[in-house]
C-alpha cells in the first residue's frame, strides 16, 4: 500500500458543560451549542501546520532538485514541507524535495532519481518527479515503487527546458501542472514519520550549530536564529538562498546515519554511484529549536512510515513547521556546537 490512512485531524480538547437547573417555568435546553473552541483542527500531515479539511488528500509530490553549486540558488526549495539531503556521485549531495501545503510556480533544476529514492517517496508520494535515471536505477524503481505513484520524467506535464543553466541543468517544472493533469489517484497521507499518540517533549542538549560532512567538497550548515526561531542553512562558505530572495531554514532537524553501499554503475562524474540505505534501523538526532536528542530510527520497508524514538523509547517527532532530513552515510560525519551558557548577571553591589 502506497499511503498510510491515518487521520490528520486533531480534536481540540471539549469543556465540560454543565446543565443549568430550571427556574420556575424555565426549561434548560439539553442541547449544548458547539463554540468555535471546539471545531476540530486539521493539520498538514508533513508540517502539522493548521490545514482544510482536507489536508490529507492533497497531492503529494516528491521533485529531485540539484545541488550543485552552479546552480543555486534554485527555485521552490523553501516552499517544501520537507526535505531529503542525499549523497550522490562525486561527494555532491541532491535533494527530494516534498511539496502539498504549498506548491511553488516553478521548481528545480530537476535531475536524476538515485536508489535510496525508492526508500523514501513511497511513504507518500502521489508523484516523484525527475529527469531520468541509469538503467540499473529505473529498473530497481520498476520493482520497488508502487504502481499507484506516478513517476513524472522529462516530457510529462509541467516539465520544461529553461535558458537558466546549460543542459543538464536547465529541466524544470512547473508543479501545478503536473497536479492539473490528474495522472494520480491521490490517497490520504500520514507524512513520513510516524506521530506519537501523545506528544512528549524531547529531552536533549542545548547547540548553536550543526556542521554536516558528506564530503570533503560537501559541508553544509546550519545555524540556530533565536530572533525567527528557525535553523538557517549555509553551504559551508556563504547563506544558503533560495531564488525568492529567502534563506533557506527548518523548524526542525533530523540526522540520520545510514549505511552507503555501491549502487553498482558509474556516474557523469565517473566514480562509483553511492547508495544510500533508508531501511533497517539506526542511530541518528531530532533537532527540535535549540534541543538535540539522540535517537533511534527504524523504517522495515520502502513503504512504510519511518518511526523515530528517544533513549526512553518514546516515540517523537520534528516540531510543527518545515523539516529538513539530512543523511548521513557512513564516509560522512555531523558535528554539534553546544550553545554557550548564559552570561551569570552582575549582582548588585
């Protein structure tokens, strides 16, 4: 099954009402009027932001957008709801970019789909954009990703050739178009990982930054912004910006270490192709404002929703709000900086 059919819909708590006695010939009515306290709240299932009704069963599209240097900074990137970081060939890293709440006029470049794709998009996608893949690639795609998503390459709905970069970095898309088609049958989503049936906040340490290592080319960062409240991302040299004039940020963090095996086929570049592994379980931190946990992911399948838990063994989730995912494989390194301590005020003499 592609999706999980889980409601998204959050009942806000009801007050108690009391029935008023009756005065005299005065009849209490029995009948109480709902407020507009108690109307339920739907929230989007990947920001778990206020949403319609319904929320759920807005398309879900999954577009690879590039990452190399050249082409920053690239369109409709801080629109999406969530992101993956992944390794590619050649110590560079790509993106699966996640988008239903809302849907940029343009986004990309859109490159090429790799393996560890199939790990991540059948979760929810309704479809997974990108420009083509090896042979090796498409067919491992062919016995892993369900039928029901609908993979969108060059000449489907909504792609196009720009005169932004020289080929191959001119592929773009234009989301709505692609929604407008109506190639798939949207379904209800969960989001990628799974919601504790109460939330708990994550006990963790205090840090000021994130420096991730895919490569020795590859090191972005993140920086915590106590004025927005955001994590703010920069390549490693300078703010990491979006074409829209905004830098690029998340609520929430999430570091996962995975293993990297051989794809089995060479590159543009000429290397070997990593692959990324996102099934099994293993190690790796939720980033909640300031707060970093050490925790346990675990994720049996392609298709089913990633479960992540604390050193308690509760389950948790990233904050309401954008959440980037970076993967971490294991020629790769993240480092935290501890935020430093308040300065102690001066006593009064």
């Amino acid at each position: 099954m592609k999706k999980f059919v889980r409601s998204a819909t959050v009942v806000v708590a009801i007050s108690l009402l009391v029935a008023s006695c009756s005065k005299g010939n005065e009849t209490a009515d029995a009948s109480p009027t709902p407020s507009a306290s108690e109307a339920p709240v739907t929230l989007w299932p990947f920001t778990q932001l206020p949403g319609p009704a319904d929320a759920a069963e807005k398309p879900v599209l999954a577009i690879k957008i590039e990452n190399d240097p050249s082409v920053r900074p690239q369109y409709g990137l801080d629109m999406a709801d969530l992101v993956f970081e992944e390794l590619v060939e050649g110590g560079m890293t790509r993106f699966i970019s996640v988008f239903q709440s809302e849907i940029p006029e343009e986004a990309g470049p859109v490159r090429s789909g790799r393996h560890v794709d199939a790990s991540i998009v059948p979760t929810f996608a309704d479809y997974f954009v990108f420009s083509g893949a090896a042979r090796a690639t498409m067919k491992y795609f062919g016995n892993t990703i369900p039928s029901s998503v609908v993979i969108s390459t060059e000449g489907a709905p909504g792609m196009h050739r720009t005169k932004y970069h020289p080929m191959p970095h001119n592929l773009f898309m234009y989301p709505q178009d692609l929604i407008d088609s109506n190639k798939a049958a949207v379904s209800k989503t969960d989001g990628f990982f799974v919601k504790p049936a109460t939330a708990a906040e994550p006990a963790g340490i205090a840090i000021s930054n994130v420096a991730l290592k895919f490569s020795p080319a590859t090191k972005p960062n993140w920086t915590w912004d106590a004025a927005t409240k955001l994590w703010l991302r920069d390549d490693g040299k300078k703010p990491h910006m979006a074409i829209s004039g905004k830098q690029l940020s998340a609520t929430s963090l999430v570091v996962l270490k995975v293993t990297e095996t051989d794809a089995g086929y060479k590159g543009s570049t000429g290397g070997y192709v990593p692959r990324t592994v996102v099934t099994g379980t293993g190690k790796g931190y939720l980033i909640i404002g300031d707060t970093m946990t050490e925790v346990t992911w675990s994720k049996p399948d392609e298709v089913t929703q990633m479960t992540l838990t604390d050193p308690s063994g509760n389950v948790v989730h990233p904050a309401p709000g954008k959440t980037w995912v970076e993967l971490i494989t294991t020629s790769g390194d993240a480092t935290f900086t501890p935020a430093a301590a308040p300065s102690a005020s001066p006593s009064k003499s």
